[in-house]
C-alpha cells in the first residue's frame, strides 16, 4: 500500500475520477482516499458533480422549443 498524499491525490482527483491515471497512480490515490477524510470529502464532491453532470448531458429539450430554437436560426 502506498498512500500518494494530500497534494498528488488533490493534484490527480480529476483524472483519478475518470480512470485516466496509470494504474499505480490509481493505486496510490485510492489507499490515500481510504485513510484521508479531507481528500475523500473533496472525492465525494467530485463524484456527485460528475454524476449531476452526466444526468444533465442526458437531458432532451422539449419538442416544441427546439422547434423554437430552429425557427429563430432560420428566421435571422
């Protein structure tokens, strides 16, 4: 177990939560999210907007103002 520290797990928590790290940095950043209660805090945040985030890619306009939307763009 390696535990990364404060700095490199707040400096990588982006990529960290994307799966974007080598898997030792992976390794590293989550045994120090095992025992630090500050970086797992700022995790916690960084997953739920990551989440929100996704939710709200999914969303779909209404039918009747994306039509309002085109007509405004053909009408300039």
């Amino acid at each position: 177990m390696t535990d990364c520290g404060c700095d490199q797990a707040k400096a990588e928590l982006e990529e960290y939560l994307h799966r974007e790290l080598s898997e030792q940095d992976y390794r590293d950043v989550t045994d120090h999210l095992e025992t630090c209660e500050d970086c797992s805090a700022e995790h916690l945040v960084g997953v739920t907007l990551t989440l929100k985030m996704q939710q709200a890619c999914r969303e779909v306009a209404p039918a009747d103002l994306k039509a309002a939307v085109l007509a405004a763009i053909d009408n300039r």
